[in-house]
C-alpha cells in the first residue's frame, strides 16, 4: 500500500484538530460545571515558561494550515492570534477545518520531493517535503495538542486517552 501526502497530512491534522475541539469542550464544560472561570483554563500552562492552553491551539492551528499550504505550494491564510475565550478558539479550529478540507490529494501530489523552506528567528531551515511532513510539521502539530491536552488534564479536567485519540 502506498501513502499519499494527502494521507498523511490533511486527514491526520483534521482528526487531531477534531478531537483537540472536543477535548476544549469537556475542559470549557468542566469550568462551567465547577463554577469557575473559564479564563483560568485558558491560561493554565505546564510551567512559566511554556506557551498558556490558548496559544498551544493557535500554535497547533498554525501548525497543520501552515504545513498542508507549504506542501501544495500555496500561501497560507494569516490568523490573527487574539482568541481569549473556548467560543473564540472553537472558531479557530473550524477555520482551519474548513481551511484544510479544501485541498485534495492532487494539490500535495509530487510534494514529498518539494523543497520546503521555513524561515525562523533561528535561520532558515530547508527540508524535502516528506521529512518535512513527518519529521517536522506532524511533530510539532502533536506536541502543541498533546500539551494542551495535559494543561487541561493537569487542572482537573476530567479526560482519558480516548478523548486525545479520538474514537474510530
């Protein structure tokens, strides 16, 4: 069996933003429930020095967006990083949604040899489309949901493994 980009890009960041949605939902549920402040959660972070829950979503939305516009060729659309509430990041993740399934596979085809090009604080840094993809932009996309998963997790909210994975 052979793997396209598409199939390894755009259905992978769909279902992780899917499930990063739902797993927003129980954490702004939680609040409401327990009587507290949803704002608390939104700003709830592992350690001072890492990214709050809000920006961990921003980071991840950027992540798969930036990515799938890279691979195809194409410039991606600017979010404006203001969301301040669970509704205001609901909204963001559907853009992206929305943003991701109007691609098809012929748009990423022949981008596993692309030449993809990311210029940083750092320097620039090139990579061949598929090291791209897997070695990158999926890693990166997974670290920013997996840790606002645990921000979450880490303040009570009450979320399993599945919630993460999402179901079948």
């Amino acid at each position: 069996m052979t793997l396209s980009m598409y199939q390894a890009s755009v259905p992978v960041f769909a279902r992780g933003l899917t499930n990063l949605r739902a797993v927003l939902q129980k954490g702004h549920d939680h609040a409401l429930t327990q009587h507290f402040e949803p704002s608390i959660l939104l700003s709830g972070r592992l350690y001072p020095n890492m990214h709050p829950l809000t920006r961990q979503v921003q980071i991840a939305s950027d992540a798969a967006k930036f990515c799938v516009a890279r691979l195809a060729g194409v410039e991606p659309p600017k979010y404006e990083d203001v969301e301040t509430t669970f509704d205001e990041l609901y909204a963001r993740i559907d853009k992206t949604l929305a943003y991701l399934q109007g691609f098809d596979a012929a748009q990423l085809e022949g981008s596993d040899s692309r030449t993809v090009t990311l210029t940083v604080p750092s320097g620039k840094h090139e990579f061949i489309g598929h090291t791209y993809l897997l070695h990158f932009a999926v890693p990166n996309f997974f670290f920013h949901v997996t840790t606002a998963y645990a921000i979450l997790r880490h303040n009570g909210v009450e979320l399993g493994k599945f919630d993460y994975l999402g179901r079948t």
